[in-house]
C-alpha cells in the first residue's frame, strides 16, 4: 500500500506542479485538467465543503489529495480505474 500511495503521491506532484509552472503544453493541460477533475468528484463524494477542488501547492495539500484519491479508489472500482489511468 505504501508503494501505492508513493505512485500516486508522485503522479499528483508532478501534474499540480507542471500544472501551476505552465509546463506540458496541451498534455500537460490535459492531465491537470483531469486530476482537478478527479479533485473535484472526490470532494463532493466525500461531503468535503462546496465548491470545486483546487489543485494541490503545497506538499502537505499534494499528500492530503493522494490519500484521498486512494481512498476513493478502494471503494469505487469506476474511479479506481480513472486514478490509475
């Protein structure tokens, strides 16, 4: 599980980061746009407050994102799929 979370905290990291240097071009734009996605579903499955996610800055909001995105994961196999892709 821990090499898991590693993977996904990792995946998190470099996206928000690429993300909120500019980097990545349309990909880049892309895979932002769909972890703000994956954010943002999260939070209202999980009653966290309204509004929409904000992509992580800093390390322990990118943590925080990753242990949410895992835990969504193992109750929903439809959003596991989604995280992994």
């Amino acid at each position: 599980m821990e090499a898991l979370m590693g993977m996904v905290l990792s995946a998190v990291g470099t996206v928000a980061t690429g993300a909120l240097s500019g980097a990545g071009g349309e990909a880049g734009r892309r895979t932002s746009e769909r972890l703000y996605d994956l954010l943002s579903r999260g939070r209202a499955a999980t009653g966290s407050g309204p509004g929409p996610a904000a992509l992580p800055v800093t390390e322990s909001e990118r943590t925080a994102a990753a242990s949410r995105l895992l835990e969504l994961a193992r109750t929903s196999p439809e959003f596991a799929r989604e995280v992994t892709e």
